[in-house]
C-alpha cells in the first residue's frame, strides 16, 4: 500500500522532504499558504553538509550551478582593522568543497522543478491539521518560524522569543571581491557577494522589541554604518535600489522537547528557529527533509519518526543554542577585547561545516 504525507509549508525544508519522501515511494502533497515562490530575495549560504544532503535527493548538482563558491573573508572592526580570517579553504580542505552562496529564489527554483506537477499547492493555508492527520500516514509540519502547528501541538510555552536586535536584509546592485561581517558597539554588518555586480548585504542593531526609529530606514543605517570602513558607506549608497526586508530576530525557546507527536513530525524553523548568526538555518532545513524522507524510507512509521527525533533534535538544538551565544556576543557593549578573542578561538575550532 503507498503510504500518503502531507507537508505543510512550501519553503526549503518542506520541498526537500517531499523530494526525498516521492524517491522513497510515498504520495506527497505539499501545501503552501503564498500564491507563489519568492522572485526576491537574500543570498544564503550552503554548507558541504547540507550540499551532501541535496546530493541525496539528486539536486546537489543544480544547486551548485545556481550559486558560487564563498570566498574568503574576514570579521572586521568599523575601522577595517582585522579581527578573525574566515577561512573558507579550510572548510574545502576539510569537507571537499567550500560553502556555497545561492540566492533563496534559485534554490526554491531548483527544489520545485524537481517535484512534478500537481504535489505543490499554492495559495493553500493549513490553519488546522486535524483532517490531514486523520488521512495521511505523516504530517509534516514545515510552516516555518511562526509555525501555527508547533503552537497546536505544544502551546505558547515553546514559542518565539525576541533575540534581542533587529535586521535589515538587502541586495545591492555592487561589485564586492569578498565578503565578511563588522563588528561594532551593539551592531553588525554583513556583506556577501551574489554574483557578478551583485551583492548580499545586513545590518544588525540591538534594539526594544519593534523598534522604529525617528529617522527613515536608509536614515537610520547612515547615522549607525555610514563612518564604518568601505564598501559598507557604497553599499547604503544604493539602498534606495536595494530590496530591502526588516524584522526583528526570534528564536524558539524553551527547546521542544520532541520533534514529533504522533503521526506529526516538525522540522526546519517550526521545530528549532534559531538566530541566523551561524548562517545554518537554511542548511539545517535541508538536512532536517532529507533525514526524516530517510528515515520514512523502509520499515513502520512510528519507528521511523523516532529515528529522525533522535538524529535531528540534539545537533539542531546545540546548533541553535550556540547561534544563540553568538548572537549575545555580537550585542556586546563592554569587554570588547575579551569578544573578540573569545570568537577568534570559537572560529579556530572550525566552522559546523
């Protein structure tokens, strides 16, 4: 008998378990609440680990096409003076290849032209999964960092909590050889390139929750980066042709205490949201899909649930904590000298390639 899944929340996570689950002989319907995929947005980057997992589901190759291979860089002061390398030819000699920078509309692209027509629904909001679980062997709850099946399941204990900052997200029509982030007083911004006369760019400001400031956006990144070492004064030059997205930074906590109730297995940032400062949401995503069609591939469901529990929540969980820590030190407003050497040895350990 094919066994039936439901996967709620079209975004990365979501697609890559139903391209897993549809090569493991399960019917897939997944179901996403927009009208369509994003044609806008920020560049992310792929680790080898989450490049090994594309590759198991046969879309590692497309993937590598639609990006490039991050350079080195650097963790700077706003004076330009150097704080950390970012050592991208030690995660190649390591793992065999260097992270990949891929926008999230390619990537998107390439997880959805890997699904026939017909299992991706759109304009499909899921607000009670009660029939889906009565009439699939799984639900798959995919539906992201305000998932409204982790709060079904769990209730507001385990719900989002404010990170303490807020971010800009934008892409600049700018040439930039290498990339890295600057590290002031309370703020941060990162820069990545995307492509030929493209770059990624984000600021970060600690800040109340929901914080407006006096000052227009492109004002107020001015006033706080615009003295900050070149090319950030040339990349807020072009913000008014940027696209720019803000919103404040959340994280899930308390942890969950399980990754699956019943026949409902969470995943992606509707099981373990974290702080981007690792830069491993999108990948954990990946490899969270990956792991549970894997696991779904063979034997009783139940037992396979159990399985991706025990596999994903721990490293997502300490993935998330340390995002978390490093997040709380990129807020420092005292014993910067201690941070800094602080993140020079967190760096030397190696990155969660």
């Amino acid at each position: 008998m094919t066994r039936t899944a439901a996967v709620v929340g079209g975004g990365i996570g979501g697609l890559a378990t139903a391209i897993g689950l549809r090569a493991a002989g399960w019917q897939v319907g997944v179901y996403e609440r927009s009208d369509t995929l994003p044609a806008t947005g920020t560049g992310l980057g792929i680790w080898p680990s989450a490049l090994r997992a594309l590759d198991e589901i046969g879309v590692g190759a497309a993937v590598r096409a639609a990006g490039l291979p991050q350079r080195n860089g650097a963790i700077r002061r706003p004076d330009g003076s150097r704080i950390v390398t970012l050592d991208m030819d030690q995660v190649r000699e390591k793992h065999g290849e260097p992270v990949h920078l891929v926008s999230r509309p390619a990537l998107l692209g390439v997880l959805s032209s890997a699904l026939p027509g017909g299992v991706l629904s759109f304009g499909s909001p899921v607000g009670d999964i009660t029939a889906l679980r009565r009439d699939h062997d799984v639900v798959v709850a995919a539906d992201g960092i305000g998932s409204r099946i982790r709060t079904a399941l769990f209730g507001d204990r385990h719900g989002l909590r404010y990170a303490g900052a807020t971010v800009w997200r934008g892409t600049a029509d700018l040439d930039v050889a290498t990339g890295g982030e600057t590290w002031g007083v309370g703020a941060r911004f990162g820069i990545t390139p995307q492509g030929p006369g493209r770059t990624n760019w984000y600021a970060v400001l600690t800040a109340p929750e929901g914080y407006r400031p006096a000052l227009d956006d492109a004002d107020e990144l001015r006033r706080v980066f615009g003295g900050w070492h070149d090319p950030i004064p040339a990349v807020l030059d072009r913000y008014a042709t940027s696209q720019v997205i803000r919103h404040d930074l959340h994280h899930v906590a308390p942890a969950l205490p399980s990754y699956t109730v019943g026949n409902v297995a969470l995943l992606g940032d509707a099981a373990h949201a974290m702080t981007p400062d690792l830069g491993q949401g999108a990948c954990q995503a990946i490899i969270d899909g990956v792991t549970l069609a894997r696991c779904l591939s063979g034997g009783e469901v139940a037992a396979g649930l159990r399985a991706y529990d025990r596999e994903r929540r721990r490293p997502t969980q300490r993935l998330a904590a340390t995002s978390l820590l490093v997040n709380r030190m990129s807020q420092a407003r005292r014993f910067l000298a201690l941070r800094d050497g602080v993140l020079r040895l967190a760096l030397s350990l190696g990155p969660p390639a």
